[in-house]
C-alpha cells in the first residue's frame, strides 16, 4: 500500500487514498467527464477510465509500498 502522508501533490494524494480505500467513485470524480488515461492503451472518459479502474486496479489485490529517503 502506498503511503499516501508522502506525497506532496494533494491529487495524487487523493487519487491514492481512494485506491487504497477501494473508493472507486471518489477516485473516478477526479477525472473531468472527457479525460485521458494512457496505460499501455488509451482510455478517454470517464466511463472507459471506470472499466480500466474496475478491471487493473479495484478488481485486484496488489500490495504496493512507497519508501522515502
């Protein structure tokens, strides 16, 4: 799980803390309705952002840590 207390930038903070929560709709209302999300394919909007979210990242168990100097 990342740490989200280490990172500065408060939407990637939020976007993190969403994750981590398993708040898929608080995550999702950080994007505009015709957002981008490039991951390897590209995603536009929001209702194909929410099925790549479902899909590789709420749909799954993956522990991940974040590790300051």
């Amino acid at each position: 799980m990342i740490q989200s207390a280490y990172l500065r930038s408060p939407l990637v903070r939020r976007a993190i803390e969403a994750i981590n929560e398993g708040r898929l709709e608080d995550f999702l209302a950080l994007f505009a309705e015709n957002a981008t999300l490039i991951d390897g394919a590209t995603y536009h909007g929001r209702e194909a952002i929410r099925a790549w979210a479902q899909r590789e990242t709420f749909g799954v168990q993956m522990p991940t840590r974040c590790a300051t100097r």
